[in-house]
C-alpha cells in the first residue's frame, strides 16, 4: 500500500532522520555517515514525500542503466552519487534491500569555514536523481577512500581537528565530483549532442513562432522543462562544451535571430526587439553592442 500522495515530512534535524530510519543516535548533531542497509522504511502511514535542513551526498549502487533524457551512451555499473541541497523534495524510500551510503551533513557544520559560502558554486546540487554521477572502478575507489576518512574521524577520534579533517574531505570529495562529471559530459558526447540540438530546435521553434512576443525573453528553466533536465545540468552541460552557460546561449540566440532580422527586413530597431520578447528596446541594443560591438543601427548599416 502507498502512502498518502500529498503529505511532506521535513527533517530538521540528523536526529529526527535517525529516529524516523530507526538508525543508531548521530555521534555528531551536524554531520552522518550513514551504511543505507542498516536503515528501517518508515510505516505506511509515513508521509510520501521528504525534504531536508541538510545537505545529502548519495552513493548508491543501484543507477546503473541510461538515464531518461538519454539514450545513446552507456554508464558505468559500479553506483553513483546523488547531490541533494537543504530543502529539495524527494520521495520517501518504500522497499528495503538497497545498498550504498549516505553522508548528510547540516549548514551550520560549514560555519566559519569557506566551505559555508563555496558550496553553492557546486551545481551538481540542484541536479535531480536521473543526472546523477555515475562512478568507473577508479572513481569508487577515490569516493570510497573520502568515505572511509570521514567515517573514521567521525566515529573514532573527535577532538579540536576532527572538524577540519572531515571538512578538508567533504571539499576533496566535492571537487573530485566536479572533475567526475566533466568526464561524464564527455562520455555522454552523444547524448549531450542529441540534447544541444533539441536545444537549437525548442529555440528556433519559440521564436520562429513568435512565442517570444507573447512569453517574453525565453528562460533557463523554459529550456531545461522541455528538455527533461534540470537547469543547473543544462547549464554545466553547455558551458562543457561551448565554454558559455544556458543564459549566455540564450543570449547568443537572440543576437543570431536579431541580425538575421536586421539584415532581411525593414523592421524598425524597436520592432525587433519587442519580437524578441525585450519589454524595453533599450536593453535589446545594449546586449546588441555589448555581443556585437556595434549598435542594431550599426550592424543594418553595414549591408548598404
């Protein structure tokens, strides 16, 4: 039997995720290393959905198979990581038997470090599940040593230095991921290659139908709902390999679609920029410039 659809059950606390997953009370109130076999699946009358006030990193060793948006490369069968910030919603695990490690840790844990403020620059967190990281034998091994490290310190020895050995290898562990998946960009080069051109495609459709004067500029999160991906992965994907993020493509569209208007038509500057989706034809000729380095007059001029 299914829980109930539309109840949310938020953790607050390690503390309260131990309880509810009838684990053994955390050794630290702010960081867990967690075995998943030792975990218990809620009653039935659990709430379906969970979020959480920390951080979660995932290695599981069930991902393996293609993921939904793609379906022309294979990934490695040796499990993967999940990244999960605090306050994104997931499902409540409903079957036993799965196998891997959860290493959950709290905000307030980073405070006073760098690590506090830097994490965010690590996007993989607003990934969703179907992106997850998908590990070689080498690569387990070096998230597994992290794993190992952190463990010990936290079950072992803590004392003034525990909190700078286990943070030193949470960023270790977040910059080995970093580097993990540019290599996944560039083994999933088809698939990310089948995605860049549905991308042009969605785009050429939007405007060629003049979706943008009714909707507007075309958004980040436009783009990554029609895709199937996450915006945070759209994002990582197209500044792999085109050294630019979603919004700057975006942007690259829009001047492509402004000269091909200016060079073909008597539409006035602000004419065209209202087609565009601008609500003001002041910013459509500051980003003409500042991508062109002429104005849209400019640029019409040098075809007479």
């Amino acid at each position: 039997m299914k829980r109930e659809e539309n109840t949310l059950h938020k953790f607050e606390s390690l503390s309260d995720f131990h309880r509810v997953f009838e684990l053994p009370k955390p050794v630290h109130p702010l960081i867990s290393f967690i075995d998943i076999k030792n975990m218990k699946i809620p009653p039935k009358e659990f709430p379906h959905s969970i979020v959480l006030d920390f951080y979660k990193i995932a290695y599981k060793t069930n991902l393996c198979g293609k993921a939904k948006y793609g379906q022309n490369y294979y990934d490695f069968g040796e499990g993967g990581l999940v990244f999960t910030a605090p306050g994104q919603i997931f499902e409540t695990p409903e079957s036993n038997g799965a196998s891997g490690y959860l290493l959950l840790i709290h905000p307030d844990f980073f405070l006073s470090y760098p690590l506090a403020k830097n994490i965010r620059q690590y996007g993989f967190f607003s990934y969703t599940a179907n992106e997850a990281l998908h590990l070689s034998d080498n690569e387990r091994t070096t998230i597994m040593s992290i794993f190992s490290i952190i463990d010990d310190e936290l079950n072992s020895r803590i004392d003034d230095f525990s909190q700078d050995i286990v943070i030193s290898q949470v960023e270790l562990l977040l910059n080995y991921s970093n580097r993990f998946y540019k290599r996944q960009f560039i083994t999933r080069k088809a698939a990310n290659s089948d995605l860049l051109q549905k991308l042009e495609e969605i785009l050429d459709d939007y405007f060629n139908n003049e979706k943008s004067l009714r909707q507007g500029i075309p958004t980040v999160q436009y783009l990554s709902e029609h895709l199937n991906i996450s915006a945070s992965y759209l994002s990582d994907m197209l500044r792999s390999f085109t050294g630019q993020n979603a919004q700057q493509h975006i942007h690259n569209k829009l001047v492509e679609k402004a000269k091909e208007k200016l060079s073909i038509s008597n539409l006035s500057v602000s004419e065209i920029a209202y087609q565009l989706g601008f609500e003001y034809p002041q910013s459509f000729s500051r980003l003409f410039k500042t991508k062109t380095n002429l104005s849209p007059l400019e640029f019409r001029q040098s075809f007479k």
